[in-house]
C-alpha cells in the first residue's frame, strides 16, 4: 500500500526583496511585491524512487526568483529532504511555474519556500 501525500506550503517569513529598487528607499511599492502564480503546480509524489541508504529526513526548502515578466529562475535547493528524487521533482516543478507580470522597473524577486510533506 502506497502512503498518500499532503503537500503544504509554508512561506518562510517575507523573504522577497525586490532587487530592482534604490537601496536608500525603506518602502518597496506593494505592486513590486505581490506575486500571482498563473500557472505551475507541484509534482506528482506517487512515484517516490529511494536510493540505498535514503530516508525522508526533513521539509526541504527552495529558493528561486521571480523575474518581471513573471518566469522563475534560479532555482536552488537551500535544504534537502533527504531523497534526491524528492528534491529533484521539486526543482524541476517550480522552475515551470510562472507568475503574473509585474510592472517594469520593479526587478527580481527573490523568494525562499518550504515545502512540508505530510506522508499519510
């Protein structure tokens, strides 16, 4: 019998930075910062593949950014979870999402992400 996954996002803390503003300013504009995902979902975790000696340790957490014309690049795995398939499927997902464009001169965005698997 194969576990079923829950997959649950946890934004850690408000680690965007809009990289395209002048450093002296202490406000971003709200519309620099919000971000609409319009496509993109999460891997498919029933094809979960184990490699000898690998266990599910932790939530991994992914740091990418969000360009103005709303791509995804960048996409870097700041923690594993343990299982290299686990983290490789999550790489390759989000590196497909796209967001919302944002208006010119707002720059990139850079975000942090971590994912809790709930194996149930």
């Amino acid at each position: 019998m194969k576990p079923k996954i829950v997959v649950v996002l946890l934004t850690l803390g408000l680690a965007t930075v809009c990289w395209g503003q002048d450093a002296k300013k202490k406000s971003v504009p709200s519309e620099c910062t919000k971000t609409i995902r319009v496509h993109g979902s999460f891997p498919k975790w029933g094809t979960i593949k184990y490699l000898p000696n690998e266990a599910y340790k932790r939530s991994p957490i992914i740091k990418y950014q969000i360009q103005e014309d709303g791509t995804v690049s960048n996409v870097t795995l700041n923690r594993s979870s343990g299982v290299a398939d686990i983290d490789k499927k999550l790489r390759d997902a989000v590196a497909r999402w796209e967001f919302k464009p944002r208006p010119v001169g707002c720059g990139t965005i850079e975000t942090e992400m971590g994912v809790t698997i709930d194996f149930r």
